[in-house]
C-alpha cells in the first residue's frame, strides 16, 4: 500500500525524482570511481616499486635487515629452500646475493651492486627481465656474463659483448675479481637503480664468490600478493626465530604510509564534494516536499498518522535512494571495469613518478565489488538521510495549517 | 526600481527562509571546502617547492660546464666574482649566495658515512633561503673559529650525534689528497629536502676553501629573485653573459616539482568546476521553483504593466542575494579556516614516515591567495546567473493570463 | 631498494677492510714525531721509533676473527715511512699474487685472475668501515700520535707507564681520549685503549709477544678487540713473523709496473 503510494508520488514528481537520481547517481559513479583509482593507482604504484626489484616478501637471516654484514647470510640456503619448496600460497621463490663491487672497464672504475639471482625463477618476481633494452637476459648456465643497468654501462663506456672487470669480497672474505662480458642491458627507468645494478647467475657467482649454498636474502612472490603479510608470517613461523621474514608492507613501510597520506586526502576531497551534494539534495526534498504540504495536510485530515506519512515519505526517498545508487554503482562501476582493464595513461609526468621510485605511466584503476558495494552503501545513507530534515520538518505542520499553506 | 526589485527579491526569499538558508549553507560550505583544499594542497606543493629552492636550488643556479654530469672541485666557476658583481647590481635579484661542496666522509668514534660537504657563508643562506628556519636543535653558527659544522637530520640519525659531537670531516682535495678536519656539530638542520636531510654537512666557506684546497671558485651559485615572473628574463641574461655556464631554473633542477605544481593546479580546477557544478545545480533548482510557485504573481505583475525586464531584475537580484550571502559566508569562514592553518600549520606528524617518502614537511601550513576568493565570486556569480536562466526562459514562455487563471 | 642500500655500505666496507688492513702494520699507529717537551713526549717519541724503522720490510700474517669463522692471510711488506708502501698477497693460495700500491693517498690493485691495475677511487677509500675492527681513521688518513695528542703520565707503575693522550683541539681523530702503556725497560707499547668522547671504551690494540726482530726487540703480536656489543667476539691479531727495520728499498717496489711485476 504505501509502497504503491511511493512509487505513484515518484512518479507524480517526475523531474524532482530525475534530478535527485542524477545528482545522486553522479555523485555514487564518482565515489565508486574515485575509489577505483586510488585503490587502483596505489596499488599500482606499490606494485610497481616491489616488482622491479624488492619484492613483495623477502625472507633473510634474523640481524640482516639491521646489520647486513656478512655475518649475518643466510648459510644454509638449501636448507630454507627446502622449507619453502611446496609451502601453500607461494608461486615461485629465488635466492640473491648482493655484493658491492668495484667494476673496472678500460681505465674507469666505478663502485655498484653484483648480485646474482637465478635468472629463470626471477623472471616470476621481478621485472629484471621485462627491463632487457640490448643483448639478452641472463640463464642459469650463464658463466662470467653479466647483466648491467643502462645508467651503469654508460658510466663505464661498455656495450653488450664489451669486457668489465670487477674486484669484490667473496663471502668468506677472500678477494674475488673476475672478468666478465656484458650479456644484456637493462632499463627500468629508477636512475639510482640503473647506475648501480648488475646481475649475474648465482651458479657462477656461488662460484667465484665463494658462496655456495649462501644467499643475502630469499624472494618470494605470493600467489596472492594482498596476502603477503599473512604469508611472511606463516613462513617465518616454518623458519624459526634464526629468520625473518617480512612483507614489503614492512620492507616498504614509507610508501605504504605515504599511499595511505595520499588516500585521506583522497577522501577529504571527496567529503568537500558529498558535503555539497548533501545539502543540494537536501534544497531538493525540501522544494518537493513543500510543493506537497497541502497534500499532506489533507492526507492528515482524512485520518492518516504522522507515523504513516513519514513512512510514506522515507520509503520514497528509501526507492529513489535505491534507484539512484544502483544507477551510479552500475556507472562507476563500469568505468571502474573499463579503466581496470585499459589503464589511465599519464604522459608527461614519468619524471614525478621516478622521484617517488616509480618507473610507470598508465594506472588502472581498481575494481574491487565489495568496495563498490561499501561506497553504494555509504551513499544510500547520505541521500536518505539528506531528506530527513524536509520530511521531519513538514511532519511537524499541523493538518489545518497545512490545508492553507501556500 | 531597483530599491522595489530589492525589496521584493527580499521579501520572497524571506517567506521562505529554510530554503533560503539552506541555499546559502550550502554555498557557503562548498565554497568553504574549496578554500580548505586549494589553501592546503597549494601549500604543500608550495612548501615542497620552496624547501627545494632555499635549501638548494634557488630560482636559478649557476653551474661550471659539465658539473652536473660529473661534479668535483676540477670544476668550479672561476669568475664567481663577475657573477656576484652582475647580480648585486641587478635590480630584479633578491640574493644570491655561492657554495663550494665536495663529496667526503663523516666520522666519529663508532661510525662513518659519505656525505656532501657544504661550504656556505651563513648570513648569506640565512637572508637568502632562510636555513636558520630548518634548524631543529642546537644553534645556527659555526662558532668563533669556523669549527662548527651544521648536519641534515637524517645523517645525524645515521651517525648516532648529538650537539656538541665532535665529528671528523675528511675529503680529497684539489690536489688530490685526502684532508681531514676535526668539527664539532653545532646544529642539526631538517630541509625535507631528501638529499640533503640525507648527507649535508654545512661547514664555514673558509674552513671549506682550507679543507678543498681551493682558495678561488666556487661550486654552485644559487639565485632568488624579486617576482617569479623574472625567472626567465634573469636567466636570458646570466645566459648572455656567462655562456658557457650551466645555468638553471629550479624547475630544470626539480622536474618532479614543477609537474607537482601542475598536477595540484589542475587538480584544483577540476575541483572548483565539479563543486560549483553541483552548488549551481541546488541554486537552480529553488530559484526554478521560486519561479514556478509565483508564476500567477509574475502574471499578475505583469499584467498591471510592470515590464518583464523590472520581473527578470526581481529574479536576478533574488538569486544574486543568495549567491552573494553564501560567498560572503563561505569567504569568511573559508578564509578564517585558512588563516588558522596559516598561521599554526597542519599537523601530520603521525603520517611522518609517509610524508619524508615524498619529501614533505610534516606541519602544513596554507597558502591564501586572492585569487582564490576572485575565481569563487565569479564562479559563484556565474551559477546564479546561470541558473536563473531556465526558470527565465518558462516565465517568458508562459502566458500572463493563463498564469493568473491557474490556481 | 632498502635491502639494496643497506647492504651496499656493508659490501662496501668488508671489500675495503680487506685492501685497507694490509696496509694496517705500516701506516696505522706511530710514524715518526717531533722532538718531545717533557717526559711523557720523549717516552711516546721513543716508541715510535722503536716501532717504526725509517723503512720496514716485514713478512705478516693477519688472523681474522668474527662470530662466523677465524681466516688467516699472510703477507710481505715494504714500506717507506708514511708515504708508500708495497704489499704482495702470499696466502692463501687462491689470492696469491695479489698487490698493492699506495703512494701518498693514492691507491692501486693488481689482480692476477684479471691481470689488471685498478685505480681505487678516493671516494672508495673514504668509504666507511662499518662492522669492522678498524676505522677509515687508522688507515687513510696519516693520524700521528706524537702531533695529534698530548701526552701525560697519569701512572707509573714497577714495570710501566700509563700514558693518557688527548686529542689536540685541531687534531682530526674520532678518539676523545687514548690510554697507552708503555713498558719501562723496552720502551715498547703494551696496549692502547681508544676511547670515545663520552669516555665510552671503544676498542683494545694489544701488543705482545716480545721478541728479537731484525735489529730490535719488538712486539711480534697485535690484537686489535672491538668493545662494541655488535661485535662481540671479533678480533683481528697481527703478527709479525720476519722483519727488517732501516734497510734500504728499491725505488723500483713503488711503481704501478712493480704492481704486476712483483704478483709472482
């Protein structure tokens, strides 16, 4: 009954019924939306930096990540790779060794990184191998081949197949020099990456390195990487107190904290923006409902109960909360959808991004339903009760004053 | 006339007060959260920009040729003296100061770090960029025989010192020899600027020149300009007459910067355009019922001779009042929101960690430009305006008489 | 990234801890002084020169320590005073023939594997020693105890001195205070004990084993213990097994060619 009453008075109402769904599915699409990007971008931002390089979990010995000495390796690599292998909810996990080296070409010395990663497994972690701009990527069987960021190559004058020498301590402590030939150069884009790093097969470097069956650290990529915490700790509980294992929520605890600064603004951005539609909303119950108060004040006079016209008014504005959210969840969710699927492409602001340590353009955004169903949820709440001091308002008239209201 | 077409607009926008008053918060507080975000955000941009320029960069900063590819005392501007000359009888240039820096090793008893040594001249940095305001402890000297040393925040972290520390500075020199001084920390500075927070040690320009062995020249000479808008011109001419130099403008130095400041300002574009979007919408629907309620009154009017121009000045002075009083609200607690950042800053310290990844300061303080208040009033005029337009349009249309007839 | 940086300083000072600590027995404690005032002066001038020949030649073996493993490395030096200094790698095998030359602050490596000279940047040789025994301190730079710090007896005991240096004002060391012991009757050092400025004692360089080296009677064993908790167990004893003090050197050890020349 009142809902038959409802729909008819929607109807009746058509173009305050029209604006109100548009205002408010706009404003649902854009809340939807907004929330797809920087969900999306951050996490695009985030993976970015951790899949270059870091990784989204990094298993080390327990005083490395304070004191990364060579004291403090992992010795039994075997050992923790054994522990990993067949682990729930790893995709793939590799071993490094870092190492600071002098490298050494014609008559020019320059200090960098040699680390040595196994080249096939690294290739499901990192974008080490996505990065290649000349010659080839590293394989395992890769012997006095090295793999050398393009910022580092320049500083050093070489090309792909040019020699380079490089003098470093093995991990026993004992000199280890070697020369090698540059197999590949890679590009990420990060300029303090690029002019330090260099890699080599680990087979080689446990080699000449002295580091068989050391690592520095253990990569692991998470088959769902949202659920990397989780897994660090699940691992670090199979290793024992001799490791650490720590998500990149932790490795990476500023750029996590900087999204989250990034977000609440975010938010307060969007609040200026409901705040505003709140009240527009609010300007439009108000001129419907007082176009109405006659009404009222007869459908009172008849024997109707306040209770029962506030029931009637709230399950309109209940309906057309409804339709509108529904309307602008179905938009902003497809928008959302559609830019998930082709990224946002920002040109031009590749040095921005750098700064942060971020090597991309193109942003998707985020499409997560439950998300959209929380922002829909929230703008239901707004809209109804943007209408509840207009309902409040013209329930409070008496029926003979309303009857003679102009 | 125009006192009745003021009477009358106020008096129908009185009889129906609620909706008046709602119209008017709701401009008020759009305009109020547009004022909050364009101060703030502009003034994070701005800090980050101004960090960047009094700490390092200036507005322009002289370079020898090939410095910045491969810096090093074998190349440093030699006719530093020209410069300073040329800028200290320019009128457009506001200060200038020269640096000389070096790549070396700080010590002290446990712990060493690289580090880029500074030779500064510090009343010249204090008028110039102000680095006495980024001291956070001690005080802002090198002490009567130059044996004091100024050192970024972070680096002081690393090294584990405290003022009064003695630390011990080594460097190759011009010769090609490695020198060391023995300095006591007398300030620890926070620029938010990473780089130098990271690894500045600030010594005395003539304790400098001892340690470098480079009694002449100097590394970097850093430019602030009267008007930002001389930026350009100043450059042009340095240019002409010291070609051969590196001679660049903040935002060469600071790329990422420069888009900051141009993302945040379309950003804020955006903003305006959306929430006056939607305020005109709220502005439009109560002037289009205020129009429809009174059409018979209109009719009415207009049918005892009063002109449509006199009802249509009713009309625009109803939705003018609205929009005005809504302006003048918003301004007013717009702006006093925004002198209150102003003056105490907005405080993230809990967000530090996340501030420092993008290289900001942890108090916030707003920025308030008239334009701000300009580009609101026009687009606050722009949606009354606008929004009466429709509501105009139907009057026009409908019939006098039948207006008159209708109930 | 993080894991990169931090690990880079500590790659870093390990690689160099091990160029900079042969170095360590010729240029670390007691080069030559001026002319002592008073008696604490003419005792620490005595040392160093009794520890100090004009020239030296030694044969040592350097025995490294830390929680992990205990490794040996031997070595022959020539040096001339301050100035320059030759150093050949002998043991172990896999780093024999191994060389280094520093003429004043300048540097080079020889190694065999890749029959290369490198120049070591200077950046590198002001690189920090973290985690190590020694500091940049001991080695780049030409801390002389008789020009850096005053001296003054604070005991005397039956059979030593105890000496307290303090950093002169100007003097560019990290120390805030030394304390060295002398042996009265061989004027011989028998530790020093470095202390920072919060008079925090930071590491122990012992002295013994007294015996007939070439000329002299001299301390043919050093220990050098760090005191800091993170290096708890640490120690890196050199010891001299032959040595020829104030003989003449061929001028020809302290080329880049002898860096090849001498590998074998």
């Amino acid at each position: 009954m009142f809902f038959k009453i409802a729909v008819r008075n929607i109807f009746a109402y058509g173009k305050r019924s029209i604006i109100t769904v548009v205002l408010l599915a706009c404003t649902t699409a854009l809340l939807v939306f907004a929330t797809a990007y920087m969900d999306g971008s951050h996490a695009r931002l985030i993976q970015s930096s951790v899949e270059i390089y870091p990784g989204y979990l990094q298993i080390t010995q327990r005083d490395f990540r304070d004191n990364p000495s060579l004291e403090n390796l992992i010795f039994e690599a075997g050992q923790v790779s054994a522990s990993l292998r067949d682990f729930p909810g790893i995709a793939v996990f590799a071993a490094r060794f870092e190492s600071y080296v002098l490298f050494s070409s014609a008559d020019k010395a320059v200090g960098g990184m040699l680390t040595a990663i196994e080249p096939e497994k690294e290739m499901g972690i990192s974008r080490l191998a996505a990065s290649l701009k000349q010659g080839s990527y590293l394989t395992s069987a890769d012997d006095a081949r090295v793999y050398l960021g393009s910022e580092l190559a320049r500083r050093l004058k070489v090309g792909v197949g040019d020699q380079l020498a490089f003098v470093g301590t093995g991990a026993d402590y004992s000199f280890a020099a070697d020369n090698l030939t540059v197999k590949g150069i890679f590009q990420t884009g990060l300029f303090d990456f690029d002019s330090r790093a260099s890699f080599v097969a680990k087979p080689y470097f446990d080699r000449v390195m002295a580091a068989q069956n050391y690592a520095t650290h253990f990569i692991v990529q998470p088959v769902r990487p949202e659920e990397a915490e989780t897994l660090a700790a699940a691992i670090g509980a199979r290793l024992g107190p001799d490791y650490e294992a720590a998500a990149w929520q932790q490795t990476m605890a500023g750029l996590v904290q900087a999204m989250r600064v990034d977000s609440i603004f975010g938010y307060i951005t969007l609040a200026i923006i409901f705040i505003v539609i709140f009240f527009v909303v609010m300007i439009y119950t108000l001129l419907v409902i007082y176009a109405r108060v006659r009404e009222i004040g007869i459908l009172r006079a008849v024997g109707t109960t306040p209770g029962q016209v506030l029931a009637m008014l709230l399950l309109e504005s209940v309906l057309l909360g409804l339709v509108s959210v529904l309307l602008g969840g179905v938009i902003g969710g497809s928008l959302a959808y559609y830019f998930h699927i082709h990224p946002i492409v920002f040109s031009g602001f590749e040095e921005q991004f750098k700064q942060y340590g971020l090597a991309l353009t193109a942003m998707p955004t985020d499409f997560a339903p439950l998300v959209i169903m929380r922002d829909m949820a929230i703008m239901f709440v707004l809209s109804v009760s943007a209408t509840l001091y207009p309902i409040c308002k013209v329930n409070n008239f008496r029926p003979i004053e309303a009857i003679h209201h102009v | 006339m125009f006192r009745t077409s003021c009477r009358i607009a106020w008096a129908s926008l009185a009889r129906r007060a609620s909706r008046s008053v709602l119209v008017v918060v709701m401009i008020s507080m759009s305009l109020w959260g547009l004022l909050f975000m364009e101060g703030i955000y502009d003034g994070m941009t701005e800090q980050m920009i101004g960090n960047a320029i009094r700490s390092d960069s200036g507005q322009l900063s002289l370079f020898a040729a090939g410095f910045r590819e491969d810096p090093g005392l074998h190349r440093l501007i030699s006719r530093d003296g020209d410069i300073t000359e040329l800028l200290a009888n320019d009128p457009r240039v506001k200060s200038h100061v020269s640096r000389l820096r070096q790549e070396g090793l700080a010590a002290t008893a446990h712990y060493s770090r690289n580090v880029m040594i500074y030779g500064i001249d510090l009343a010249a940095e204090k008028s110039h960029g102000r680095l006495d305001g980024y001291l956070i402890e001690g005080e802002y000297g090198f002490g009567a025989k130059n044996k004091g040393v100024l050192v970024g925040a972070r680096l002081a972290e690393k090294l584990k010192v405290k003022i009064g520390r003695k630390l011990i500075v080594s460097a190759q020199n011009s010769a090609h020899e490695v020198a060391a001084v023995a300095l006591t920390i007398s300030g620890i500075v926070r620029t938010n600027n990473m780089a130098l927070d990271e690894s500045a040690v600030f010594i005395a320009m003539d304790k400098a020149r001892e340690l470098f062995a480079t009694p002449e020249g100097v590394s970097q000479i850093s430019v602030i300009v009267q008007a930002e808008k001389d930026i350009p011109a100043v450059q042009q001419s340095l240019r002409q007459h010291f070609g051969t130099l590196q001679i660049l403008r903040w935002d060469e130095l600071y790329p990422a910067l420069m888009q900051g400041r141009v993302m945040m300002k379309g950003f804020n574009l955006i903003m305006s355009v959306l929430i006056f979007g939607v305020a005109g919408l709220g502005i439009f629907g109560v002037m289009l019922v205020s129009v429809l309620e009174r059409l018979r009154e209109f009719g009415i009017m207009l049918a005892i001779g009063t002109s449509f121009a006199q009802v249509r000045g009713i009309i625009f002075t109803e939705s003018f009042i609205l929009g005005f009083t809504g302006f003048v609200a918003g301004s007013l607690s717009g702006g006093a929101t925004l002198l209150y950042f102003y003056q105490q800053g907005l405080d993230l310290t809990i967000f530090s960690h996340g501030l420092e990844e993008f290289g900001m300061d942890v108090i916030t303080h707003a920025v308030i430009r008239a334009q701000y208040f300009i580009t609101a009033f026009i687009a606050v005029m722009l949606a009354t305006f606008v929004s009466v337009l429709f509501p105009l349009h139907l009057l026009k249309k409908a019939n006098p008489v039948e207006a008159i007839n209708r109930v | 990234m993080n894991l990169t940086t931090q690990s880079k300083r500590a790659r870093a000072a390990s690689f160099f801890m091990m160029t900079r600590a042969f170095f360590l027995c010729c240029l670390c404690l007691l080069p030559t002084s001026l002319p002592a005032a008073d008696d604490a002066r003419e005792i620490i001038k005595k040392v160093e020169e009794r520890l100090n020949g004009k020239t030296a030649v030694l044969k040592i073996s350097m025995i490294i320590t830390t929680s992990r493993a205990t490794r040996t490395m031997k070595m022959d030096s020539y040096s001339v005073g301050n100035e320059k200094s030759f150093i050949k790698i002998t043991y172990p095998g896999k780093d024999y023939g191994i060389t280094f030359l520093k003429i004043d602050d300048a540097m080079w490596q020889y190694v065999p594997r890749i029959e290369k000279i490198i120049k070591i940047p200077a950046s590198m040789m002001l690189q920090s020693w973290m985690g190590t025994d020694f500091t940049n301190d001991d080695l780049v730079r030409e801390s002389s105890i008789s020009r850096d710090y005053e001296a003054r007896i604070t005991t005397e005991n039956v059979d030593s001195y105890e000496i307290e240096l303090l950093p002169r004002p100007e003097a560019a060391v990290v120390w805030g205070r030394l304390v060295m012991e002398v042996a009265q009757k061989e004027l011989l050092p028998k530790s020093v004990r470095y202390f920072d400025e919060e008079g925090l004692l930071v590491r122990t360089l012992q002295y013994t084993e007294v015996k007939q080296l070439g000329d002299r009677l001299y301390p043919s064993r050093w220990v050098m213990i760090p005191h800091d908790p993170e290096k708890a167990g640490n120690r890196t004893i050199i010891e001299i097994t032959e040595a020829a003090f104030d003989v003449p050197i061929a001028e020809e050890y302290f080329s880049k060619r002898a860096l090849q020349r001498f590998s074998d």
